[in-house]
C-alpha cells in the first residue's frame, strides 16, 4: 500500500568518486534506522530557483521516496510503501 507522507527525516549519503555517483545509504525516520538496500531511480526537478533531487530507495521490505532540496539542504520523506497492492 502506497501512503502519502511528508516529514523530515535524516540522511546519510555516500559519494562514489570513481562511478561518480551519489546515494543515499541509511534513513531515519520515527526513530527508527532503515539501512538503504537499492537505490532505484534518481531525477531532479526545479521550482523556481530551487533544486530538488528526487530518489525512490528499497530498505529490506519497504520502498521509499525521499527529496533532496538543494536551497536549505533538507530531505523530505514524501512517500512509503510496503509493496502490497491498495
């Protein structure tokens, strides 16, 4: 089931200076740790000036959207699910 959330959650992210890629490793979110299993796609959108760097991530059974805002350097939690139909 997909759920609509949007809150703050922390981030940690790794960069990879030979493939020259960047991903999320770990979230946490309700006080509780989800190491990020893969990454699956990765897009960024504007509005107006600002950046926004999108990622839908896997964490053992649940599936993740987190945004990136490159102004204030802040990550959204913005959906979840656990992959069970609605």
């Amino acid at each position: 089931m997909i759920t609509k959330v949007d809150v703050s959650v922390s981030v940690s992210l790794s960069f990879d200076s030979k493939r020259r890629k960047v991903f999320p490793k770990w979230v946490i979110w309700n006080g509780r740790l989800y190491p990020i299993i893969k990454v699956g796609l990765h897009h960024t959108y504007r509005q107006g000036r600002t950046l926004f760097h999108v990622f839908s991530v896997v964490s053992k059974n649940l599936f993740f959207r987190l945004v990136f805002n490159t102004d204030n350097l802040h990550w959204r939690l913005e959906e979840i699910s656990d992959g069970l139909p609605d």
